[in-house]
C-alpha cells in the first residue's frame, strides 16, 4: 500500500506513550491504521534530481569510506526514519519488525512484562503497570524509572528501543533494574514474560449507588469491554446514582473505539470529534454518535444497541491527567464541551492531531499525521491539553512526583494551535514554569516535609487510597471536594 491510499480511513491511536509490550510503539503518535482504497491511489511524488543526487552520493560515500561495511538496508531505513521522524513528534517509520509488533499491538495482544511506559528527560518511565502482568506482579509501581534492561543503561534509548529490549517469547525472563524516587533505592528484577491481553475496560462499585469503570486503552476491545462493564453495573444493587470515568493515564488508541465509547454516555446523534484534513481546510469529517461513525469492520452489529438510555443522563465525573493521550482526550473534550460530564484531574497531554498508519513494500509500515482533531465546541486541544472543570492532585498534599510531566508542548517539532495567537509566549512561559519546578524540586529534596511525602504508597487507581476517586465520588454526593492547590 502506497501513502496515496491512506487517506481513505481515519483510525487514530495515541503514540506518546509506549504500552510496553503492551500498545504503542514508539514515544510519540497517535496511530490510525488505513485500509487500502477502492479508488485509484494517488501517484507518488517525483524526487527532485538534485535531491535524489545529493542522496545518492551521500549512500555511496557511506559505502565507500565509513569505519565499518554499511547494511544496506539499515542505510535506508535510518534515512527514511529521519525523514518522516522530523516532520513531527508522532509521525514514524516502522521497519518490518517494528511494523509486525504494532499491528499485533493494535489487535490488543502482546508478549511481555505489562508496563506503560514513556521518555521523561532522557530517562524511561513508568506510567503505569498492567494490571495482573508480570511487572505488576513483581511490583512495579508507576512513577518508576527503568534504568537498565538486562544490564544495558537506558538513558538515552528511545521508548520503541526500550519497548522492544523488554518484549520476547511468553516465558523467557528480563532483568529490569528499577529507582524508585519515594524511597531513594534501586533493585533489580527479574520478570518472566507472559502473553498479555488485558480488558480495555474494567467496572465496580466502589461505594454503594456510585459505579467506577476505567478505560485503559482504546483497542479494537474498548466499546465491546465498556458495555460490557456498563452492563454489570446495571445489576449494581442499590441502582447507581453516579457514575466515574476513569480516563488516567490512557495512552490513546483507535478513533472510531474512541467515539463509541463517548457515545456510550451522549444522546444519539451528538457530535463527538471533527476532524480536518490539509487538503481542503473547508472539508471537514463530523464524528458522531452514530453506528456508522464508530463501525468497525469486525462488527457484526451496533454494540451499544441496548445499553440502558440511564448510562446517558446518570451524574458523570472524567478523570485525567497528564498520561491521558490523544483519542483519550477526543473522549474527554467531547463529554465536557456538550456538558455531559465534569472532568476532574489535571490537564491531559495535549495531543490533538490524527495519524494514519498503513503499509509499505517489504512489510514496513508508516505513521503519518494527517489531519486536526476539534472538540464538539470547534476548539483544538493542541499543546493546550483538557482543562479540568475541577483540578485534583493525586494525594491531598499535591502529585505523585514533583517532577514536571512531560506534554506535547515540549516534544521537538510539535505542531502549533491553529487557534492559539500567542502560542510562542506560551512556550517561553511553559519552559520557565518546567525549569522552576525543577529547582523547587532540588529544594525540596533536602525538605524533612518533602522525605516523609517520597514513602507514601504509590496510587493504585480504583483503590480505596486514589485519593482523586475519592474526590469523584464526594462531587456526585454533593459533598466538598478537595482541589488542588494553587502554583
């Protein structure tokens, strides 16, 4: 499949962060997988000569003079990584290896450890443990760095290296060595690698009338797991008078997976996400909340038919924060734009451009950002993230780790706001904020206060210590809630 054809399907899926073995690929994109077009693809564009000259004297002064014999094909596949690699931080080149893993990942099943993980200043972290993998067995908590894989250092791997040094065969073994920042120690464990296939949703009650369902991904599972959660907390005995949302620290996933799930919780018909592609900035694509806007080809019906209309008015808390990627956002911007929801958290990642994904001869693959997403209300989520309605921290004191998160305003060749006239202010005033608390950090560091908040017990979301659902749950009982302190 050429690149002319991808234009055909917009299917989008989150890439800055990496499921280790567990969904994304790369440190960066959004992922949307193309089928091939009936219409005739669009011819490829001709290299001009003296680029395609520069390029071949370049190829032969590496064959001729360099240290050691060049690969050929590793020659090529590191010149069309830097080609597509700069146009932004989530379009991609995927060799045969990489392409073949990124699909078994998009059809939501993988062999590894079970870790969501990301690039933070040139280190590998953990965002968060699958729940029940082997990591999470040998307790791996979020907020971990990963600084050695088998004894190689990972400061300065890219999160598709690290990714792909912690994938293997189900039952062969990883040493990962792990600092863990609340208790100041490194250790190192190992982990037997098992086949992963974790639900995409997940419910229960956590108190009486009030129902709770995380949504860890948007795979091609998202919609038939969500109804499937909605439905058991239908039989919740007392009947809900609330419900939670749980979108943290969700890496994104596939666009139509996205607009079922939000479509779950809206009327029939309710707009959910447009999309606008270069080609005519007046063509737009309106995603609704219709059968035919989140269709997949392996569905044999509408899987939200006969999901009870009360999961469309019941009292909605979203929770986010900044691991909450791409389609993830499309979710939450939609149900707060139409006023469907409040969302409680912090700001999500900021992503807002769609990518295609399709295949290349030789069983490559490509990544391509293609088009902007906007919420229901016209506004771009880009660099900007969603804004809570309510923000909470993680503990009643503040984060989890004073340490600034990484956003798409910080990746290198992101992708300005189209409706954002003082974006480069912006970003001096994001710089100087990221550098401050940096210094805080340092400050605090020697801080008795700051020593006795490194042991406190990791977040386990859904758990009677997530503080932030606790704050949920208070909001939908009319109780106070607790926000987060200002600075």
């Amino acid at each position: 499949m050429i690149a002319g054809s991808f234009r055909c399907t917009i299917r989008a899926a989150a890439h800055t962060l990496a499921l280790v073995c567990a969904a994304w690929l790369g440190c960066a994109p959004a992922v949307v997988t193309a089928e091939t077009s009936a219409a005739s693809p669009t011819p490829p564009a001709t290299l001009p000569a003296d680029d395609q000259h520069r390029l071949e004297q370049a190829f032969a002064l590496i064959k001729r003079d360099y240290v050691v014999p060049p690969d050929d094909e590793k020659l090529m596949t590191g010149a069309l990584k830097g080609m597509v690699g700069d146009l932004d931080p989530h379009s991609t080149f995927y060799d045969r290896a990489e392409f073949a893993r990124l699909q078994e990942q998009l059809a939501g099943g993988f062999a590894g450890v079970g870790l969501t993980v990301g690039e933070e200043y040139g280190q590998i972290r953990v965002y968060a443990p699958i729940e029940d993998s082997p990591a999470a067995r040998a307790g791996i908590h979020a907020g971990d760095i990963v600084s050695r894989i088998d004894g190689i250092p990972t400061q300065g791997l890219t999160v598709a290296d690290a990714v792909k040094r912690m994938r293997g065969e189900p039952g062969t073994q990883v040493k990962l060595t792990v600092y863990r920042g609340s208790d100041d120690a490194t250790r190192t464990i190992t982990i037997t690698r098992a086949f992963i296939h974790a639900p995409s949703a997940k419910s229960r009650v956590p108190m009486p009338g009030y129902g709770y369902i995380r949504v860890s991904t948007f795979d091609d599972r998202a919609i038939a797991d969500l109804v499937t959660s909605l439905h058991a907390l239908v039989a919740a005995k007392p009947r809900l008078k609330g419900l939670v949302l749980d979108l943290r620290s969700n890496g994104g996933g596939i666009l139509q997976e996205a607009v079922g799930v939000a479509g779950a919780f809206l009327p029939t018909g309710a707009a959910i996400v447009t999309v606008q592609e270069r080609d005519d900035p007046g063509k737009r694509k309106t995603y609704r909340n219709t059968f035919d806007d989140y269709r997949r080809p392996s569905f044999a019906s509408d899987p939200l038919a006969g999901l009870p209309d009360m999961f469309k008015t019941l009292p909605l808390v979203v929770l986010t924060n900044e691991q909450s990627v791409s389609v993830t956002e499309v979710v939450a911007a939609a149900l707060q734009a139409s006023h469907r929801a409040v969302v409680m958290g912090r700001p999500t990642f900021g992503k807002g451009s769609i990518q295609v994904t399709g295949g290349l001869p030789g069983g490559t693959g490509i990544t391509l950002t293609v088009a902007r997403y906007y919420a229901p209300d016209g506004h771009s989520i880009q660099n900007l993230g969603v804004v809570p309605d309510l923000p909470v921290d993680d503990y009643p004191d503040g984060n989890a780790d004073d340490l600034p998160a990484i956003r798409e305003i910080d990746l290198p060749h992101h992708l300005d706001n189209p409706q954002d006239p003082d974006e480069a202010a912006h970003e001096v005033l994001r710089e100087h904020d990221v550098v401050e608390q940096l210094r805080e950090h340092e400050v605090r560091a020697t801080d008795d206060a700051h020593n006795l908040r490194k042991h406190r017990v990791p977040v386990a979301f859904g758990e009677p210590n997530d503080f932030m659902l606790r704050q949920a749950l208070n909001w939908l009982r009319h109780r106070p809630v607790s926000l987060a302190k200002p600075g």
